[in-house]
C-alpha cells in the first residue's frame, strides 16, 4: 500500500530532526508529513529543507497553533488529494516506537482501521505519573461505557486508516481539536460498520519537548462522548 505517515508539530524541532531521518531508514517505502503550526523554535524550517532533499517527506506550515484535530484533519486532506492507500498517525515525541510501524502497516493489509492499544494487553505505558494513567485510563473506560464502543485505547493517537474510512466521513464536520478528536474518528469509522483491530503498543512519555495536555482538552473529551452518544440516537452523525 502507498502509505503516508503524519506526524502533527509544535516546537518538536530535537525529536523531529531524529524521528524523520529513522523513519525513512526504518521505512524506505513510506512518505512522511508534517503539518507544524508555525513553531517558533524552527521545527517547519528543517522540514523544509529536509523535503527539499528527500521528495519523501512533505511540510504543511500553518499560521499559529491550531490544534490536534485541524492538523489531523489538513493531513488527511493532503493523503486523499494525493492517493495514498492508508495513512498512519504519529507523535513527533518518541512516545510512539518507530518500529511499531511495522505491526500496522502488516494489520492494515486486513483491516480498515488499526488502533495502536495500551489498554488491550494489560498497561502498557511507561514513565506516566499514576495521576495521569489513571486518568486516561477511565477516561476509556467512561467512552466505552457512555459510546458503547468496542474499544480500550479510544484516546490513543497512533492509528493507521484505510482511504476508504477516511473518504467516508465528511471531514470538515470533525468538531474535536483536542485529544477528544481521537474518539470522534474512532466512533465514525465504528459506526459506519469500518473493521477494526486494536494492536498492543507501548506508549513510553516524551523525554524532551513539553506536552500539549490541558484541562480544556479534558473538558471537550468528557463532553465530546455525549454529543456522539446523542447524534448517534437521533441519526445525525457526520
């Protein structure tokens, strides 16, 4: 499959210097995109030039911090009007292991959609404060409860999407922009009857860079489960 990994930045310029060169290494046959939200550390410069050089590798620099979801949203853009097969989400941080891609690319092969899980197999997470493991922890389970969704990690972010799922949802309706934006796609793609496989994965906290966690990305998860709950009642999902 033609097959574009996007990886979403904001003042990531040490991790992305390394993970770029390692995933092309790793991965020959794979293309790379960026989407940075203008940081000013230099992160969208280095791409720029490393794209120049690599014709794998791709940059779309937007004009200020626009969030998760909206950059997901202009990769999957970019991935439909250029053809790609399947698209694989990605951290900038190292908390996804590069070679991990691997498992999704195999899964893919079978599925329309591949979710990276560090639920599914017991807790596989390393370095998290126990605060924050517990809190995302029952944040999934209170998806699965409120949603119904047959899925423990449906907060995390490193997923791999077949064309088609992606095709099928209208793309501009996504209303998440925080971790919440992780759900909605998962939700849309379950109930559009898309199959889907969760894969075990560790999940290892950034060691440099800072995280982009905030109580206002928390509020719009624990809100953004009803709203799907009630569209998906009254046959108003995207």
């Amino acid at each position: 499959m033609k097959t574009l990994i996007i990886i979403p930045t904001y003042n990531e310029i040490t991790n992305i210097q390394k993970l770029i060169p390692l995933i092309l290494n790793m991965y020959p046959e794979l293309n790379v995109l960026v989407v940075d939200d203008n940081s000013p550390d230099g992160t969208a410069e280095f791409v720029k030039k490393f794209s120049e050089k690599d014709n794998r590798v791709h940059l779309i620099k937007r004009n200020g911090k626009m969030g998760l979801g909206t950059a997901y949203v202009a990769g999957f853009k970019f991935m439909l009007e250029n053809e790609y097969e399947a698209v694989i989400q990605m951290d900038a941080d190292f908390s996804h292991d590069p070679k991990e891609v691997e498992t999704f690319l195999e899964n893919i092969k079978h599925n329309d959609l591949v979710i990276g899980s560090r639920y599914i197999d017991g807790v596989r997470v390393i370095n998290w404060p126990i605060r924050r493991l517990l809190l995302s922890y029952f944040a999934n389970v209170y998806t699965r409860i409120v949603t119904g969704m047959p899925v423990k990690d449906a907060t995390g972010g490193f997923k791999c999407f077949r064309k088609e799922v992606l095709k099928s949802i209208n793309l501009d309706k996504i209303e998440s922009n925080g971790y919440s934006f992780q759900i909605e796609m998962n939700f849309l793609a379950w109930k559009k009857n898309f199959k889907i496989v969760e894969v075990p994965i560790t999940f290892a906290d950034r060691i440099q860079g800072t995280s982009k966690m905030s109580k206002k990305i928390v509020r719009e998860a624990v809100l953004m489960v009803w709203k799907l709950r009630l569209r998906s009642l009254i046959g108003k999902l995207n």
